[in-house]
C-alpha cells in the first residue's frame, strides 16, 4: 500500500508538517485520511529522501530560552523575526508558534482559558482545529463597558476557540472593571458567577498577552477607553507597568496593594499561579516592562515571545532607562 502513494502525496503530507507546521490531526483532517496514514507517509517520504532531516548545533535562540529558564524558571519558546519587521508582522509570527502549542496541549476534557485582547485575539485567529471531547473555553475576565463594543468581540473570540476544538464556551459577563470594590465583592458571592471563576480556577491552560499603554499597538483596555484619565494616572503613580488579564502589576511583580485591582474582573495572580500552564505571549519593545512584572509575579510557565524582545527583556537594565514610569505624561507620550 505504501508503494501506492505518489511522490506527490508525500510531498504534500511533508510540506503541511514540517515547513507549514500542522499537526497530523490537522492533516489527517483537512486531507481526508487517518493520523496513522499521515505518520505513515511522513516516515515513508523521510525513506524515499524526499525529507531529510539534520540536527544542527545550539542556536541563538536555544541560548535565550535557557537564560530564561536559569532566570525565571520559565519555558520560552523563542522565535526568530527578521529585524525590520512591522510590530504586527512580528506578532503575527509569535501568536502562530504559541497557536501550534495550544492545538497540541488541548485534550478530551481539558479546560483552556483565555484573556481578551489584541494579542490573545491573534493567537486564536491561528489556532490549529483539533476535534476534542468534553473541553471547555473559559473567558478569564470581564468585558462589559458602557461605550466599548467589546462584549461581541470577546464572544467572537471564545466563538473561535470553541470552534477550533469542538468546546462548550463559559463567558463571564461582568464589567472589566467596577466603578465600586464592594460592587465587585457582592456580584462574586452569586451563585452563577461563583461557577466561572471556579471554571476558571480550574484551568488546565490558560493564554494570555501583557497590557501595556506604550509603543505603536496599544492594549485593547487602554484603547477602548476602559480607564479615564484619572484612573490610568493612578495604575502609573502606583508604579504598575502593565496588567495581566486586567489586573495591573509592577515590574518586581508585586501588585497586591495596586488600589485599581480591587475593581479588576480579572483573576487574583496568586491563584493563577497555581494553574498548571499559563500562556504568556509578547512581541514588542512596549511589552517588556508588564512581561517582566507577569514573570516576576511567577503568573507565566510558558512564555512566547520573539528574539529581540526576549533579548531586551533579559538586558532589564537598559529596558528600565528606556521606559521610565515616575512620568505618567511622559510614558504615555512614548
């Protein structure tokens, strides 16, 4: 039967996998046949040549990604852009690498709990489908906001997701932030939000990027107007740098006396941090600082992020010149 297949079919299954990065699921699906006839074909075209593989020595990145695991005790997936790409080019190439990841960790039955966002959302646009039984899509914080659209943006988001694996979507429905703290106190002690946080609770993935009000592409939560003047000037004389699923954090990674968090929909990191794998994805200068902070506050077990970032992030040093947070005007002028 192996001798049937034409070196065309072997090309094809061999480009699909190992120069476009699919899984044999994703194959086997789009292509109409089994996974097992997928791992077949791929080992029957490394024997005929049309595939050969070499291993060559320690790369750049490799050397990144073990300065981040001696340093924060995180596994980085570092990925190699050409220099002069566009922050969008270069975020587009990070969301792919984190997308394959979270198509190949998904399981029968596993929860995946996503932060919305202007880099979470990429992520998604790129997930790998990988039919599942019993899984579950979590919204991991609120999105309700009297003048922003973002309630339909967040349920095309987890829409997608659920699409992706065959998953049930559990929305959160509440305001990214309270005006009022005991507002917030109140609605957690109801019954039906109760059950999204436990779901939340008990994520067995959950991704998300680091807000941030700097640099070219600024977070969705600054944009849309989620925070006045006032309470942005506040989040920066605190000394935050960016949130992490709207819960604002400084760069040391302490975060518990920022007052706006008492208001945050967002999950309470020290919880987090107890969930088996958490997704951090970043490209960009502007996301150093809250990258460094969501590393520090140990919310991150499996960072993405691309070589030139991951390099700025590890020279801090000069990184903290750079963005100066003692000047709210000045910072958000950057």
């Amino acid at each position: 039967m192996d001798d049937a297949w034409t070196g065309a079919d072997l090309h094809r299954v061999a480009t699909l996998y190992y120069v476009q990065e699919e899984t044999m699921e994703a194959i086997a699906q789009r292509l109409g046949i089994s996974r097992s006839t997928v791992s077949r074909q791929l080992k029957e075209a490394r024997r005929r040549g049309i595939v050969r593989i070499s291993v060559g020595g320690p790369t750049q990145a490799d050397s990144v990604a073990s300065a981040f695991l001696e340093r924060f005790g995180v596994r980085a997936h570092v990925v190699s852009v050409r220099e002069t790409a566009t922050d969008a080019h270069r975020l587009g190439q990070v969301a792919r690498v984190a997308a394959r990841l979270i198509s190949d960790w998904m399981d029968n039955g596993a929860t995946l709990g996503l932060a919305w966002g202007t880099t979470t959302s990429t992520v998604v646009e790129n997930l790998v489908p990988k039919p599942t039984r019993g899984a579950t899509v979590v919204q991991m914080n609120g999105a309700v906001h009297a003048t922003s659209a973002q309630v339909m943006y967040v349920s095309d988001l987890l829409g997608r997701a659920c699409e992706a694996f065959e998953a049930r979507p559990v929305f959160f429905p509440v305001p990214a932030f309270f005006d009022d703290p005991a507002t917030k106190a109140a609605l957690w002690r109801e019954r039906s939000v109760r059950h999204v946080v436990d779901v939340q609770h008990a994520c067995d993935i959950v991704v998300f990027g680091v807000g941030s009000w700097r640099g070219a592409m600024t977070s969705q939560v600054y944009a849309g107007g989620y925070l006045d003047t006032k309470d942005l000037a506040a989040v920066q004389a605190a000394g935050a740098v960016g949130d992490i699923c709207t819960v604002f954090v400084r760069a040391d990674g302490s975060y518990e006396d920022i007052a706006l968090n008492a208001r945050s929909s967002g999950p309470d990191l020290s919880r987090l941090a107890e969930l088996p794998r958490r997704m951090c994805v970043a490209a960009g200068s502007a996301r150093v600082p809250a990258v460094t902070g969501a590393l520090r506050a140990g919310a991150v077990t499996d960072l993405v992020i691309d070589e030139r970032t991951a390099a700025e992030l590890l020279a801090w040093k000069d990184v903290e010149r750079r963005w100066p947070t003692s000047d709210p005007a000045a910072a958000a002028d950057v």
